[in-house]
C-alpha cells in the first residue's frame, strides 16, 4: 500500500501542555507498535517540520522516541512567556493542532 495519512488519523491522542513558564509539550500517543514505527520515523517529525510550524528555531526542539511505551514527545520554547500580556493560550492547550496534518507514509 502506497500514499499517506496524517499524524492526525493515526494518533490515538495527540496533547499539548506547558512545560513551565517557557517551554511547551506535545505528546503523541500510537495505538499499535506498526502505527509507532511509521510515526517515529525520522523523517516524520524532524526539528525543522517542528520549527516551521510552530516559528522556533530548529536547534531549540527536542523530540524524543519512546519505542515501550509507543509515544513520541516533543519539546520546544514557547514564543511568549507563559501568562505574558501576548499568550494566546496560557495552558499551551491547543499547541498540538498544527501537528494533526502533518503526512506520515504508510511505510516507515
């Protein structure tokens, strides 16, 4: 089987939240190990798909892959402090959004 589908669709949970008053989380929980393995590619989630979509720099995001428990993390500085008169989302709630149309292949 050929083609894509996206981290959206093939998550079984996708969650943001701060990781204190300058960073932010995103942590992405697969179902099966086979929905794991196609995530957790290095060419899925790179630092530099990361940094153009949250507007990071590339060398600040760290991602990290946890084969055991089938998840993948990602961390990275928050544009605005937590609570800053410019915080759009205090709780870094809804930073995972721009996570859920990112393609990843049927094949790792």
């Amino acid at each position: 089987m050929t083609g894509n589908r996206t981290l959206g669709t093939l998550a079984d949970q996708i969650r943001s939240k701060n990781a204190g008053p300058f960073w932010v989380t995103i942590d992405i929980f697969l179902r099966t190990d086979e929905d794991y393995q196609l995530a957790a590619a290095e060419n899925v989630l790179t630092p530099e798909l990361i940094a153009g979509r949250y507007k990071v720099p590339a060398t600040m995001i760290q991602i990290f892959r946890v084969p055991k428990l089938r998840v993948i993390k990602i961390s990275y500085p928050r544009r605005e402090p937590q609570g800053s008169i410019h915080d759009r989302d205090m709780h870094a709630a809804h930073q995972f959004m721009p996570l859920l149309s990112v393609p990843v292949p049927l094949q790792p």
